[in-house]
C-alpha cells in the first residue's frame, strides 16, 4: 500500500548532539541539523490557522477546504464550472452540519503531501484511543473525492451527506454528488462521485475501486506531473513555497478537454464569485505552460467557447459580461486574451490546438480594431481602465496599448506563416497606437501621468509583459519611475513583477528583496495557503501564486519561449543562497527540457 504518510514538517531527518560511547566521553557540540521536506507541510494544533476556509484540495472538478479532523460545517465545497441563476459559483453542501463534534485530541499531526495530493491527519483522543482520516480529490478519476476514517476517526464518516442535485444552478446545469461509504475492519471509506458539465457521472464501471487502488492511482497521477518542476538548490524555504505554489495552481487546473478556466481562487472560495478574469490569461497560463501545457491550454480554450463580440471582464458559464460597470472599461482584457493564445502558437506543434488558440489570437485582433479606430489617435481607445483599477477612465494606457500591439503583430505574423490572408488594418493599428512616456523619458503609465498612487503594477507591467521597448536604458528608469508607485496593500502579483523585471535587469539584491516580499507577507499557517492581501486571510489566491512562478521562470531563469527551444538568460541574477535553479522537464513544441541556472550561466538540455 503505497501511504507515503507525511514526516511532518522538520522532514526527514533530524540529528541531535550525541556524546561518545564511554563514560569521559565529550559532548558533540555540533549544532542541530534539521532537513526540511520540499513536499510536506505539518500542522500539530488543531488551531493553527487554516485560512477562510480550510486546507485547500482539488482536482479541477471538485475544490474541497478542510478544516483540523477534515470535512467540518465550516468547509466549503465548489465544483468547477457549476454556477447559481446569477452566475455565481455555487457552494456545495457536501458536508453536513457536523452530527459528530470534533475529538478532544491529547496528540495531533496534520499532514499535507503535495507531492501525492493526500491530506493526512492523526490523533490520539482523550481515552488514548488513535484515529487516522486521508482525504484526496483523486486525479485519476476526477470525478471522486475521496475520504478515509479508521480508529477513533471513523465516527466522523458521518458527516459527508450525498448531494444528488444541486438546486439553483444555472439553467442548463446539472450537478451532485451521490456518497457512498464502504465499511470494513479498520474503519470506513467514504467515496464523493460527482456530477458536473465537466465530469459527469458515467452509466458504465460505477463500481468503486478499493481504497488502497484509488489511492495509489491518484498518487501515480501526482508523481507523473512533479516530473515537470522547478528544483532550488540552496534555499529550502524558496523551494518549499515554489513547490506549494505550482501544487495549488495544478491542482485548480480542470482536466484536459474540459474548457474551464481557472478563477482567481480556484475552487477554493467564491469572493470572486468562480468567475473568470484576465487573470487566467496574463498571470495563470503563462505559469503553467512550461510545466502543464495542457492546463494553459483550457484557458484558451474556455476563451473559445465564449466568444463574444466584446471580450467580457468577468464573465462565468455562458461568457456574458457580469462584471459591474467601470471595470468592463478595462479594455486591456481583450489584448491579455490574445496574449494567453500568442503564447500557445509560441509553443505547441498540434494542429488542433493551434486551430484554436489562432481563432482567439484572431478575433482578439479583429476587436482592438473595431474599438480602436473609433476614436482614432491620440486616444485610439477612448477611455480605458488598465491595471490600476484606482483610477478608471484614462486615455492611452500603456500597457493596454503594448498588449494590443503585441497581440495585432502576432496574429498577423501567425496568419501570414499560415499562408492566408492578413487584415491589414491589424498592422495598421499597431502602427498607431502610442507608448505614452514622460518629460523625463521613461514609459508612462497613460498621457499626463502624474506619479500617482496605483492600485497594483501599471506601468511595469507594460514592461513585462507588454514589451512596450527593448531598450533597457529606458526599461530601468521607466521600472524605477513606476516601482514606487503601488499602494502597500495591494495585491500579490506586485512583488512577483518587480522581482522579475529587477532580475532581467541584472539587479540580484533588489530582485531577491522583491521574491521575498512577493511570498512572505501572503502566506497563512503551515500549510502556507496564499492569501491575496497582506491585509486579511483571503486564500487561495492563485492570481498571486501564478505571479510568484512567473518571477522565477521568466524572471530568474529569465526563460523565452517564442522560438523553436527554450533560450534561458545569460547574465543570471539569482538570490545569492540559491546554488542552482533548474526547470526540470519543461514542454516546448514537443519536446521536454531541463534548464539549469547558476551563477555563472545556463545551460539546456533535450531531455527526450
């Protein structure tokens, strides 16, 4: 039986000072030496903090948050894709008010194994008597969420109640889940099958596999994705937190086919209501592509399935606009649409995927030109509300203009190389639309920019991503102009893009102070769940997780994926503690590498 129960947070090995054999011996007054697992996450108090919610698992179907001995009527439960008559997603009453109280625990041990997506919890109760609970949302099977109770623990099997049908979800949306609990000596399984538009219950093999095989084919799953990873050496908290990072944006990531998007919290919370934002495309996907192709590629292809005339700012099931007004003026979410496809024509070889990702890349392109040429230059797109959402209704934004030039070239580029006919006014606009700058020569967030407070990263991100120039004379005074501006109670991703730019730009002290500020004020309790703002415990918010990747594969590994390999930075910039960085088993147009950093250069190597 394949448990690999957790060794809890000081991980494998710890080694305490040992005299001699002998009566004089001298003490070893070596100091002590702990290794910390990059894989395990270890609670011993049942009232350590667990975010809003919960310890966050998923298999991309079902979101589960689980608090101390498991489910408990604080748990929340979401299902991928499954919204209310409003389009909101639709929390899940999978877990019933608890009929069973918590144990009274005199020893306790909560383990989360990201490297086999299991959450395994041991206690002793009051009486002595031991209790075990593994829970996991199999990535097998996507359609099961599974639990097991032995010893003490099996009592509170009770609590799952099976959900046939969802009430309320949006017309034309059938979901439950139907439980089924399997006794025998050493305790209970209990079994969620599930039933949504993405993992419907099949009419064929519904008899339940045994525990032990479900568990191991859920933790093989696990095994064959860690073999795409991002490997530290020399720093063992930044490992830890880049390995949690990857693990909860994977586990958000609905299974391929599936057309979902990913919500700025995933499954594990509705504050963003499950809706999907720009967030998907600009900060999620290019996360996951190097390591889960498949995954990034659903987020293009949910922006097929919805297509509109006007790209929604937020939009759920159906792809209609559901965001309030102000924010659908942020008319940078049709180019950062665009970009998520670029980015996918950059790196796949499969001809349906290319179909796809050129159909979005394409009709990106041909709505900047239906909004641009309204208002025609210098104010090609009217008003517009770009990143900063403190200060709506601003006219030539940068990063929306880079974004859009980007997403304009590229599709006409794409088409060309397909051999049919480009629309020229895509090249037209691209030509015209103005990269704002100041008096002083740096990159302007918009015209008449005053060096205001902003909500988030503005004007650095038309940096990065939006390439708005390559000279890096002027990308270090326009990064120095901007980085100051962000309010401190901002979102995540700030921190990430500063530590990215700075490391492009050869500046290691400043961008390791940024990498630590884009992690250490977010992280919640010892299962480090993300929270979005210093400020409160908002988790998990994978916008924040898929910025913090993206500053050590784009920033630190400095990767660039638009030609036919992989090409890593030359001039590395890597935390002075950090010996190597390696992005092992990265997918690029077929083929699988491993890029290595150090401090004196990188290295590729074709690994199939």
């Amino acid at each position: 039986m394949k448990w690999h129960v957790g060794l809890g947070l000081l991980g494998l090995m710890v080694f305490a000072g040992c005299g001699k054999q002998g009566g004089n011996s001298t003490p070893d007054t070596k100091p002590t030496q702990v290794q910390i697992s990059p894989w395990l996450f270890t609670s011993t108090s049942p009232a350590d903090n667990r975010g809003n919610h919960g310890v966050y698992l998923s298999n991309g179907v079902i979101g589960v948050s689980l608090g101390p001995f498991g489910p408990d009527k604080n748990s929340a439960a979401f299902l991928a894709g499954v919204y209310d008559s409003s389009e909101n997603l639709l929390p899940i009453p999978l877990f019933a008010p608890a009929s069973t109280a918590d144990p009274v625990a005199s020893s306790f041990d909560q383990t989360l194994d990201i490297q086999h997506g299991t959450l395994t919890t041991t206690f002793t109760d009051a009486n002595g008597n031991k209790g075990r609970i593994i829970a996991f949302a199999s990535r097998a099977d996507r359609s099961l969420v599974v639990f097991r109770y032995e010893g003490a623990a099996e009592p509170l099997a009770s609590r799952i109640k099976s959900v046939p049908v969802l009430s309320g979800s949006f017309p034309g949306i059938r979901a439950g889940i139907t439980v089924s609990q399997v006794k025998d000596s050493n305790g209970a399984t209990v079994i969620g099958r599930i039933e949504s538009p993405i993992s419907p219950i099949s009419t064929k093999n519904t008899a339940l596999k045994p525990f032990d095989t479900l568990l191991s084919e859920h933790q093989a799953q696990w095994e064959q994705a860690w073999k795409s990873d991002i490997i530290i050496d020399g720093d063992p908290e930044a490992q830890r937190v880049i390995h949690k990072a990857l693990f909860d944006l994977r586990q958000s990531a609905a299974p391929k086919g599936s057309n979902v998007a990913i919500a700025p919290e995933g499954l594990a919370g509705n504050f963003y209501k499950g809706h999907i934002f720009w967030d998907a495309d600009v900060w999620m996907l290019p996360a996951l592509l190097p390591f889960d192709p498949e995954a990034a590629m659903d987020i293009v292809c949910y922006r097929d399935k919805v297509r509109k005339a006007v790209t929604p700012w937020e939009s759920a099931h159906t792809g209609i606009e559901r965001a309030p007004s102000g924010f659908s003026g942020g008319r940078h979410v049709t180019a950062d649409v665009g970009y998520g496809a670029l980015l996918v024509l950059q790196t796949s070889t499969s001809k349906p995927v290319r179909d796809i990702a050129m159909r979005v890349l394409t009709t990106a392109a041909d709505e900047l030109v239906k909004r641009g040429f309204k208002s025609g230059p210098p104010s090609t797109f009217g008003k517009v509300t770009g990143p900063d959402e403190l200060n709506m209704g601003i006219q030539e934004n940068a990063y929306t203009n880079a974004m859009a030039k980007r997403v304009l070239l590229g599709a006409a580029k794409f088409t060309r190389a397909e051999g049919k006919q480009v629309n020229p006014s895509w090249e037209t606009l691209a030509k015209e639309l103005i990269i704002p700058m100041t008096a002083e020569g740096q990159v302007a967030k918009c015209l008449n920019d005053d060096g205001r407070k902003t909500k988030q990263a503005d004007g650095e991100l038309a940096l990065w991503p939006g390439l708005a120039t390559n000279d890096e004379g002027v990308i270090e005074k326009s990064f120095d102009f901007h980085k100051v501006r962000p309010i401190k109670n901002g979102p995540a991703m700030t921190d990430a893009i500063h530590t990215l730019i700075a490391a492009r730009l050869g500046r290691a002290k400043e961008a390791e102070e940024n990498f630590n500020d884009s992690y250490k004020p977010f992280l919640r309790g010892p299962f480090m769940l993300f929270s979005e703002k210093r400020s409160m415990d908002r988790c998990v918010f994978l916008t924040g997780l898929g910025g913090l990747i993206q500053s050590v594969v784009y920033g630190y590994a400095g990767l660039e994926l638009s030609g036919n390999k992989p090409i890593a930075t030359q001039k590395p910039a890597l935390p002075a503690t950090w010996k190597k960085l390696t992005l092992k088993g990265i997918h690029h147009r077929g083929n699988r590498y491993d890029v290595s950093i150090e401090s004196s250069g990188s290295r590729i190597t074709k690994t199939n």
